[in-house]
C-alpha cells in the first residue's frame, strides 16, 4: 500500500479511476523521493501537504500515461487533413524532461512551504548550496 490510500485521494482530487491510481501514486512517490531524497526520507512521517503532493504529481502522471499519438509530432498533412499537436515540451526537451518538469511544478505548491525542496545539504552541522549536483532543479 502507497502513502496516499484511494479514499484521501478521492476526497481531495479524485479523477483517477482506482484501477489506475496505485500505479500513478507509485510513480508519483518515486518522483517524489527524487525532488527531495538530499533532505532525508519525504515518506518517514505522515504529513497532509506531502499527501497533497502525491497526489497532484499522480494526477500529471496520469495524464501524461493516457496521451495517445502525436508524441514529437509537431504537423501532420494527408490530402487537404491536417492535424498539429502542440508539442508539451520545449524544442529539444525530451517527453521525460518535460514530464519531469511538470510533476515539479505540482508538487512545488505543497511542498515548498515544508522545506521538502530546498537545495541545502546538511554536511557535518553545517549547510552547503549544492548548486551543480543531480539534486538541483533549476
């Protein structure tokens, strides 16, 4: 069982089918632990705003799972058919990165109030700005 059972999820967002939500919430916790594994262990306690963000980071996944065809595709022209998806990242971003970016951006709201998110790295007593290493967003 996830961090974040159905019901909580149901009663604060709730447009992800059941059959699909522990999937997304599994991918959502992993994303999670990611944006925030220099700070310790996000999932130690129970904490309302990190469920909020479980399940924010859950809906995008999922939405981003149901996206059917046109992937990179920016036009597309069959005898006078025409069909252009608007790509939702940037020219040279891959589908992963953008993915990754708006995951953060969900998760950013509930999380940036915590400390969750914060780039300093507790080093022997003493914080350290890790500005260049994998943990560092922007």
């Amino acid at each position: 069982m996830g961090y974040v059972s159905y019901d909580f999820y149901c009663q604060t967002f709730g447009a992800i089918p059941e059959a699909d939500f522990t999937r997304a919430e599994a991918k959502a916790e992993a994303a999670i632990r990611y944006l925030t594994y220099a700070n310790g262990d996000i999932f130690a306690t129970e904490n309302c705003s990190v469920k909020l963000a479980v399940c924010a980071a859950a809906e995008v996944i999922r939405n981003s799972d149901r996206q059917t065809g046109g992937a990179g595709k920016k036009s597309e022209s069959n005898d006078g058919y025409s069909v252009t998806y608007v790509p939702e990242a940037q020219d040279g971003q891959t589908a992963e990165e953008a993915l990754r970016k708006k995951i953060y951006e969900a998760v950013r709201l509930y999380l940036l109030p915590t400390g969750w998110l914060s780039r300093k790295v507790k080093m022997g007593g003493a914080c350290d700005v890790c500005a260049n290493s994998d943990h560092a967003l922007q």
